[in-house]
C-alpha cells in the first residue's frame, strides 16, 4: 500500500502574513520618521521599545498621556480611496488632548492594524502621522503593524494613537481657578475633525446624487476629509505669554459636553449664538440630518475645534497672540453661576 504523502509545507505568507511587505513598510517609514525627530530622542524606530528622555529644561515634569483613534471617518476613507490625512487626524486627536493639561506633546505611537498589509496605502496613513507629529513637534518614535488575515475586510484597516507629553507640575491646566466673569474664546476648527462621522455618513446616504459639489469653497469630499486642526504650537504659545485658566478640546459630545469637563462645580458657560460664523458644511449637514441646535452642539464641534477659559482683562491680548499665529479666534461666552440651569447654555 503507497503511503499518502504528507501535504505540502505552509508559510506564514501562505496564512495571509506577509512578512516581506512588513519590512518594506518600515523601511518606508523610517525616513517619515526621521523628520519628526526632537530633543529627548533616544531610540526610535526598530528596537523593541522606543527610548525618550525628557528634557532637562523641566524642572518637575508630570507626563500626561492621551490615546484615541480616528473612528468611522475611516469608513469614507476607504470608499473615497483618501488616505493621506486620517494619519493626521489620528495624531491631533491625541495631542490636542495632552494639550487641554497644557502639555507640551513629546513623542507618539500609532498601531495599524489589517487583514492585508497593502505597503502604499499604509505609507500614505504613516506619511499622515508623520506629518501630524511636525505640526504638533513631537516625535514619532515607534508603533505597530498588525496584518491579521480575516479580522478586516480587504481594503479597511484601523488606526489607534498614543501620544505623551509634559507640563511642569506647577502649571498643570486644570479649571479649578476658572471664576465667573471669565471670558470663553473659541478657536476655529477646520471642520468635522474626527468626530460625528456615524451621522456624517449617514447624511451623505441621505443626500445621495444632490449631495453638493462643494462646500465652503472645497470640493465636497475634501470638505468632510479635511484632517483636524493640530492646536499645539498656538497654543502652547498663548500659554506661554497669558494667564489662561482652562482648555477643552471639542471631540464627541460637542460643545455642550466638553466644557463642562473643566468647570469648577456651580459655575456653567453661557454661550453667545451666532457669536462664531456657522460653516456651509455645518449648515448642510443640520439642514440634511433635520436636527436642532442643541442636536448640532452635543454631536459636532459646530465649527469650534478647542476652547480657552481666561480672565477678561487677559482676553483681548490672548487672542490677539492666537490671531497673529493663525488661528480665528472668537469671543464666545462667559462663564457664570449654574444655579439651576445647564453647565453650558447656547442662547
């Protein structure tokens, strides 16, 4: 009797792992990486573990940390085949939050995970976290790839960001000064950022072939993509120069949710409406999803992408330091009494 001969050997790549595309993907990275390279850089890319020193300018530093991810905004990114700015999402999401501490963002770590490594679609997301990393002056100094044959579709992959920063101890941003009369100013966001996008994507369902060509001027596409608005060199400046109480970072739960995050109990914001210029692509996605403003305010950033809290005889300097950075500024609200009201009331 002839014996069954064995089956033939298996690779990992005949599992769904390639190997070889991993190494080209870091070997494409590592030049993105390099120009994100500061003050503290000790190791980068390629060990097991990332090394940061940090710097001795600090004299008690406290590390702050921030974490996140880019949401279903990916979702557009597969369809539309536009990857090249959810990298940049991914970074500001996390140093925009290490910012509200009033921290300056020292180094970041992404993890890219999908069923199929594609090399040029995962350079263009990194090309976007490098990029993010520039902007806001931190390293990026290590991260992950995950290929994990039948976890994501062909073609999809998810995206989660890492970022640590530093702020003396003696100027950790925490709200507990924020006093009534305080002025609120409010940065402009550039956009959705990173947050909505479940509603977002079902307004474009709902407007189909009407769907606008553009919207504020950009074509629609790149209107919703436009990447969120990296807030650390401004502000960090602005700290720097003015007594700034509080910051709030405008992600999920909008304005209505976020600010209250750094208010002293009893004390609420009153917020000016129409104090700040109501987009076309915000206008256009209350008109097509039929929602209120209060609906508005609790799921976008309805175009305010941070907001500060600082003493009213600080405020008109403070934002003329913002504006000559190249921020718009606007003068929103003020903080008050709660009583038996909400902590922030848009009227």
């Amino acid at each position: 009797m002839t014996p069954t001969p064995p089956p033939p050997p298996l690779s990992y790549k005949d599992a769904g792992v390639d190997i070889d595309a991993g190494d080209a993907l870091v070997e494409r990275i590592k030049p993105l990486a390099r120009k994100t390279m500061r003050e503290g850089v000790l190791a980068g890319i390629g060990g097991f573990g990332a090394l940061f020193e940090v710097p001795k300018r600090y004299r008690e530093p406290v590390l702050v940390s921030g974490t996140d991810g880019v949401g279903t905004k990916l979702k557009l990114a597969f369809e539309w085949n536009m990857h090249d700015t959810v990298g940049i999402d991914l970074v500001a999401m996390s140093v925009n939050d290490v910012l509200v501490q009033g921290a300056e963002p020292l180094f970041f770590l992404d993890y890219f995970a999908c069923g199929k490594l594609e090399v040029e679609t995962a350079v263009a997301v990194v090309s976007g976290i490098a990029r993010g990393c520039e902007l806001s002056g931190c390293a990026l100094i290590g991260g992950e790839t995950a290929e994990m044959p039948g976890m994501y579709p062909a073609g999809e992959y998810d995206l989660a960001g890492f970022a640590v920063g530093a702020v003396e101890k003696s100027k950790i941003l925490n709200g507990a000064n924020v006093a009534r009369g305080d002025v609120v100013l409010g940065l402009a966001s550039s956009g959705v950022h990173s947050n909505g996008f479940s509603l977002v994507r079902k307004c474009i369902e709902r407007a189909g072939p009407s769907a606008p060509d553009t919207l504020d001027g950009k074509p629609f596409r790149q209107a919703l993509m436009e990447p969120t608005r990296l807030y650390v060199k401004t502000v960090l400046a602005a700290l720097a120069e003015h007594p700034i109480k509080a910051l709030a970072h405008i992600t999920g739960g909008g304005l209505l949710e976020n600010i209250p995050r750094v208010l002293p109990d009893g004390l609420a914001a009153h917020l000016r409406k129409g104090s700040w210029p109501k987009t076309e692509l915000f206008a256009w996605l209350q008109e097509t999803a039929g929602i209120d403003d209060f609906e508005m305010n609790r799921t976008f950033n309805n175009g305010i992408g941070m907001v500060l809290v600082i003493n009213a005889a600080s405020a008109l300097a403070c934002a003329a330091t913002l504006r000559s950075a190249g921020e718009q500024v606007f003068e929103i609200g003020v903080i008050a009494a709660r009583g038996d009201n909400a902590s922030v009331i848009v009227a």
